[in-house]
C-alpha cells in the first residue's frame, strides 16, 4: 500500500529509486535531493507531492502523535533541526526543503553514508496530509490507510484484511503490463503460528511470509515436518532476514530492593560465554542461525571471517568468580520454543 523515494533492489542490498525518478548527493555527502516521478497520485486520486514527505517526515518526528509515537523517529535525528522539532523547539524540520512540487531537499547534520537505507524504510513512506487529516492519526494507525502502492485496503479487522488492486496505481511491468497481476490479497490474522503452518500445508493459504503484518514465516515446531518433505520444500524461499534475535538483560543497579547482578559486566560475560549457539539452533529445529556479532550476514558491515570466541562453560565460571558476586543466580531465559535455566553462568 505504501512507497518510499527509494527501495530496494529485489533481494539485494542495492537502492533502487521508487517515487523519486533520481536523486543527487552533495560533495561533502550532507544534502540529498530527490526528483520525485511525474504523475503518481494516492489510490484516491490525490496528486503525490514533495510537500507529503515532509508531512510524515514531521508525523514521525512528532514525540506526542496518538495514539502513540512513532517508533522510527531516531533513525531520523540526523536531519537538521529533527532533533529540535522533536523537543518543541521548532514548529518544522529546518533541514526539509520543497523548492517545487517534484523536488524534496534534506539537509543532514553530518555524512550518513547509509542515508538511502534510512529513506527505505516504511517510517518515510508518503501520505496523503489531506486523507490523514480528514480520518485523524488515530484512525490512520488503526481503520484507514491512504498510500500510493499497488494496493488499496477494502476491509481490516482484528482477524483479516482484505486489500484490492489500485486502479490508479502508476507502475507497470518491463513489459508495460500494469501492476499490480493480482485482483485482491486476503491477510488472515492469527496469532498461533501453528495453525497457520497447518492451513498452508492443505493449501488454504498461499503464503507464509515473515514480513507479512509481523508474521514469522514457517514455525520453528513445522520447521522439519516442512523442510524434510519433497511437496512441501520445493514451494519455499530460504533467504536470510536482515535481523537479528537477542535477549535484553535489565542492568539496573536494584531490582526489588536488591542488589541485580546482571548490573555487573562480568556476569553478563559469565553468561554470554555459558550460553551456546548451538544449543538456540537446536531448539528452535533448525530455523535460525547462529550469530557471533552484532550485524547478520545479509547487511554491509558483516565481517566474514571473524573467529568466535572461546565458549565454554568453564570460561562463564571464570568470569562469574571475577564478578564477586557473592550470591547464587538463577535466571530463567524463555525462548519460543524452550526454556533454559542459567545457574552461576552454566546453561542447564
């Protein structure tokens, strides 16, 4: 339903443009300016404009939006003046310029050489200021949608939507074929992964995705059953996700009046070294990979060839006995498919 300035370019890494027809990069790498393609309007006919990035540039960056902010603002806070528009400071985003209704201009504070990737991301997707104006933000986030893509909501509920082809959409195929092929896509909504696994299976539903409103693609309980099967495996797409799963330890110095443990750096080593990958693969049946950094192998930035560090459980002793920590822990870490009891750096 929605579109940036730019996208990516299928699978890959590479930006590709998608309502800016180009864009030109400053020298010193702090001025982007987008041309943005002629004649695209909303599915309701409204005329795409540069002013409409900047009025959801500003609905993100607005820390009081209802029903409540937007999570993407810090990607952001490099746009000159988004931090004081962000505090109330500023009644608009110094950094945003429209010198015609085809150009927007964003002025960086700094170099971001992955600006482009920033710009990508739904958070900088168009609206129309006229639609979300009229049905309110509340109604936006939740009942109302108003984009430029090739579809357009017909009904959405807690269980189902439904989306239909735009008429006005502007893209056509290499082939001038108008897009998009397909009448109308049915999203159910349902929470056990389970179900969904077993539905598809007897063909009542056409695609498990995990960018599909959250989803999580195949459940790691029909991981094997799907996988090791000749009619099912030949219909699906193993392609990493460009993200990654981590448990958030709370470092707070008191949790309930007491002293926490995981405030001191050495347990959380003690812990990091006991926990073993290979042991998270096993549990979730081979649906995941194990990850040595903070980066997955699909982004920039990945470092092929990093050496793991040494995991032992003698090693998470080690730095449990330099932690001194004079009390017994115990930590239970759940996970979707499995619970593990952590006990003076061990795993159990």
């Amino acid at each position: 339903m929605y579109q940036q300035l730019v996208t990516y370019s299928g699978s890959t890494n590479n930006i590709t443009g998608e309502l800016a027809q180009s864009w030109d990069v400053s020298p010193d790498g702090k001025t982007y300016t987008f041309h943005l393609r002629k004649g695209v309007t909303f599915s309701n006919r409204d005329p795409l404009t540069s002013q409409d990035f900047v009025f959801e540039l500003e609905r993100v960056l607005d820390k009081n939006m209802q029903p409540k902010p937007s999570p993407g603002n810090q990607f952001f806070m490099d746009i000159t003046g988004a931090q004081a528009y962000y505090n109330g400071q500023s009644k608009t985003i110094s950094g945003l310029s429209t010198p015609d209704k085809y150009t927007l201009v964003i002025h960086l504070d700094k170099p971001e050489q992955f600006f482009l990737k920033i710009m990508a991301m739904p958070f900088a997707s168009a609206v129309d200021p006229a639609f979300v104006k009229r049905v309110g933000n509340v109604a936006m986030d939740t009942t109302q949608a108003m984009g430029t893509g090739p579809f357009e909501v017909q009904t959405i509920n807690q269980n189902q939507v439904v989306l239909v082809k735009n008429p006005h959409y502007w893209q056509k195929d290499s082939y001038g074929n108008q897009l998009p092929y397909l009448d109308k896509v049915t999203i159910n909504v349902d929470n056990n992964s389970e179900v969904d696994a077993m539905v598809w299976e007897q063909g009542q539903t056409a695609f498990m995705s995990p960018w599909l409103i959250g989803g999580d693609g195949i459940p790691s309980s029909a991981y094997p059953t799907i996988m090791d099967s000749p009619k099912y495996k030949s219909d699906v797409l193993v392609q990493p996700m460009n993200s990654i799963m981590y448990v958030g330890l709370n470092m707070k110095p008191n949790l309930n009046g007491k002293p926490n443990p995981l405030s001191n750096l050495k347990v959380r080593q003690a812990i990091e070294y006991a926990f073993q990958d290979s042991q998270i693969v096993k549990v979730n049946n081979g649906a995941v990979k194990p990850l040595n950094q903070p980066l997955p192998s699909t982004l920039e930035g990945y470092v092929k060839n990093l050496a793991p560090r040494s995991v032992s459980e003698y090693c998470g002793l080690d730095f449990l006995h330099l932690s001194s920590v004079p009390y017994f822990i115990r930590l239970w870490v759940t996970f979707p498919m499995g619970t593990y009891f952590i006990r003076r750096g061990l795993v159990g």
